[in-house]
C-alpha cells in the first residue's frame, strides 16, 4: 500500500519539531512535507532566547503546560547529554528569578530554593525569588539541526504562501496546522493576538548565569538576560495586541537601561544584534484533531498544533508528540485518501 501523505504547514520550532516526530513515530508508512512561506533564519522561533521556562500562557491550562514543558525538558536535557548537545547549544543554566510572588511552572527545573539574604541583593530593588537550573538551547542551531535530520529521513519540503488549507487538502491525507499567527488570518481565529517581543543580542562572554525579572501584573516590567552558547539575550516586551513589526527606539532604550540597571556590566557589552517578533497567544494553545469538510464535499483531518505564547521552546517537543498522537489516533480511524 502507498505511504499516506501528510503536511505539516509552518517552519518554525513547532513545525520542524512535529514533522521529526510524525517521521519517527510513522516512518514507513507515511510521506510527511513541509509547507511554509518562512525558513531558519527568518521564522519567529529564531528570535528566541531558547530558554525553558513558560512565559505568557493561560494558568487555567497548567494541567497540560506541566505535561508537554517537562516533556521538552527531558528532551533538551538528553540532547545535552548527548553527542549533539554542542551542535544545538544544548545547556544547563543556573541563574535568578526575581519576583514578588511565587514563580510558577518550575517544578521540574533542578535545585529550586528561595533567594539566601545575601542573593536578594543581586537585583537593586526586588528583595524575593527563587534560584534553579534550568535548560537552555541555541534555537539558531536547532532548526537547520532539526531541517537536516527531516530531510535525512526523506521530508519534502516547499517554500509556499498558503492562504486557506483549502489550498492542500486536495494532495495530501492529514494537514498538521503549524503556522503561529499566520492562523488568525488563515483560520478567522480571533482568539489568538499578538505578543510583540524585542530584544538584543550582545557579546558579554564574562555572563555566566541567567536573571529573569518579570512582573505578569506589568506589561512594562519585563527585563531577563540570558547566556546562549554563543551569544547573550537580553530582553524585552510583552505587548499585546501590537501588531508593529519594526524595532522601537522607545523600547530599546527601555530594554537597555532596565537591565544595564538589572546587570551594570552589560553597558560594556558590545550589540550584535537587535530583533523583534510577534509572539502567538491563544487563551488556550490549540493542539487537537478537526475533522472538517471542504465546499467540495471532501473530508479533511486537520491536527493543529499553534498558540503558543512565549513558549514555544518550552512546550514544542511535548505539543509535537501529543500533535503526532492525534495524526496516529486519525490514520487509525480511516482517512480519505488524496487525490494525487
């Protein structure tokens, strides 16, 4: 019998991760294609700072947050430990979580304890927190790494703007929705928005630990400096609703000054870098089966698998095996075949 075809729309870190997941879980009996309009290095995942930790997602949903996070911590952590874990900027990272309330999502993170009286005067104002290590990843490194491997296995990939998936149902047996934002368009869904993320990236090799300072009741408050493999981050924005995609001159100067306050030693840091993104928040992040019919009549199983806030890198491994679950769960009920 042919492999069933399925197409996996989007090329960022949800994307690349799912369709390495289908490959492995489903090897010799399906095709699996990439379609996206966008490739590393210019997808939102390749602003990230690669950092795991959720960041901009709906508490009411923690029950699934902690499953698929500490599945992708498992995953990060064994690429770490493994041959690969220089080639992706596989890392542990200790560092500092500063807040007035308890920080949440951090249970499976290593050695989490309250700031000692000497560590809460790290930050110049904030006097509580929590220390733990967590596990970092060079996004920039980890896409082409995940690319390769796709096309190792026999993916097919098309560089494509896609309008409605109308535009593939015909050809392929299951449609894996991966496109971020681009579903507010592509979909009507009006649930999800924005979340405008700005940030350096600047050579300050003498920055060992990370520092998060982030107030979810302050939209305004949100500084974190975080050292990659090869370079550091520092950041940001959490702005809702704004679609602006060019670097904002206000922001960066509020970006900068905040953690030059947060950590002087950054004023000597040379900028290599400055980007933005508009991150996908969803009041839930989508990850289900649709069984849907064309205006051709035709029955298409569409897996979605988007709305993942700031935490994409957090959630992506676990969001791509319970997404692979859901293609398994419909090529085992029947699924149309395609016509080509």
């Amino acid at each position: 019998m042919a492999p069933l075809k399925i197409c996996v729309i989007g090329a960022g870190v949800i994307g690349l991760s799912t369709a390495v997941c289908i490959q492995q879980e489903l090897s010799t009996h399906v095709t699996v294609t990439i379609v996206a309009d966008k490739f590393s290095p210019n997808t939102t995942s390749d602003g990230s700072g690669g950092f795991w930790g959720p960041h901009l997602v709906n508490p009411e949903q923690a029950g699934d947050i902690n499953k698929w996070g500490n599945l992708t911590f498992d995953y990060i952590f064994d690429l770490f430990r493994s041959e690969h874990g220089g080639e992706v900027g596989a890392q542990l990272i200790s560092g500092y979580c500063f807040s007035e309330s308890a920080v949440l999502f951090v249970d499976k993170c290593f050695g989490v304890r309250n700031l000692t009286k000497e560590e809460t005067f790290i930050h110049p104002e904030i006097r509580n927190g929590q220390t733990l290590t967590t596990v970092m990843i060079d996004v920039k490194a980890y896409l082409p790494w995940l690319m390769k491997k796709f096309q190792a296995n026999g993916g097919i990939v098309q560089k494509r703007h896609i309008s409605s998936l109308d535009e593939l149902s015909p050809y392929y047996d299951v449609l894996v929705n991966c496109t971020g934002l681009g579903s507010y368009q592509m979909l009507g869904d009006h649930d999800l928005r924005p979340v405008r993320g700005q940030v350096f990236r600047v050579h300050a090799p003498w920055i060992k630990h990370f520092y998060v300072d982030i107030d979810p009741t302050d939209p305004d408050n949100e500084y974190y400096v975080l050292p990659g493999a090869r370079d550091v981050v520092v950041g940001g924005t959490s702005q809702v609703g704004n679609w602006n995609t060019q670097v904002n001159i206000s922001d960066r100067d509020h970006i900068w000054n905040g953690c030059c306050k947060l950590l002087p030693s950054l004023k000597n840091a040379k900028i290599l870098d400055e980007w933005m993104g508009l991150r996908p928040q969803r009041t839930g992040i989508r990850v289900e089966l649709e069984n849907k019919q064309t205006n051709t009549g035709k029955r298409v199983i569409i897996v979605h698998n988007y709305g993942h806030g700031g935490s994409g890198v957090t959630l992506h491994w676990g969001c791509a095996l319970e997404a692979t679950k859901l293609v398994t769960h419909a090529l085992k009920m029947g699924v149309p075949k395609s016509s080509l």
